[in-house]
C-alpha cells in the first residue's frame, strides 16, 4: 500500500491544492525567463514517490544519486527544456513550480543559470482551483 502521508516540510512550504496541467498549459501566459536558484529552494523538498511512499525523495538526493533514484533520474534526463516551466507565488510569497520540476533539476545537471518560466498570477491560479 502507498504511504501518501504528507511531511510538514510540504505542508509549511508549498501549495495546498494545485490544478490539473492541461489547465495550465491551457493559459495565455507569456512566457519569460528566471534564475534557477529562485526555484532552487524547491530541490529540497520531497515531492517524489520512491517505493511505497508518495513523498520520499527531493530532486537534490535524485541528482547526487542517480543510479538509486534511476526512476526520476530517467526523466529528468528525457525531460524537454524547450517547454517552460509552470509557476506562481505561493502562501510563503516563493515561486512553486506547478509543472516542470523535472526540466528545472535537468536544467540545473545541465549547468543552465536560467530557465524559461511562465508566471501565472494568483487570480488565474484562484480561477483554476474554483473550476475543479
């Protein structure tokens, strides 16, 4: 059975609910670019399934392991940079990615100093929450 517990670390620092990617993608946004390192915080924070539990791996133990974590080694590595990376302020008042953390840890193994982002404002994000 998958161990879906949610760590506080998660709970403390990133969005509660976010909307389906299709939705997303679905926006007119136009699209710009950011330093990794104002996403960066991000790689620390255990999103990833490993096993049996949904949130047990962040992407730094993915990239300074990768033969471990083959898994999401693999796709980062096949992820495609050419599409941006899907953002908006958090309640911290951070960027959270919403889709692209996979081309955000490739960018970072591939030495990239900026990404290319689009930045969805919070009534976008609140109007996506309200049509699920």
């Amino acid at each position: 059975m998958l161990d879906k517990t949610i760590p506080e670390l998660l709970k403390e620092n990133c969005l509660e609910r976010i909307p389906p990617n299709k939705r997303v993608w679905g926006l007119k946004i136009q699209i710009s670019t950011m330093l990794i390192s104002t996403l960066d915080w991000q790689f620390d924070i255990p999103f990833w399934q490993h096993e049996n539990k949904k949130y047990a791996i962040t992407p730094n133990q993915v990239i300074n392991d990768p033969k471990r974590y083959d898994y999401h080694y693999n796709r980062i590595l096949q992820s495609h940079l050419e599409y941006p990376i899907e953002i908006v302020k958090n309640q911290t008042n951070k960027w959270e990615i919403l889709d692209g953390l996979h081309r955000l840890a490739k960018a970072k193994i591939l030495g990239f100093k900026k990404v290319k982002v689009r930045k969805l404002s919070k009534i976008q994000f609140k109007r996506l929450l309200k049509e699920l």
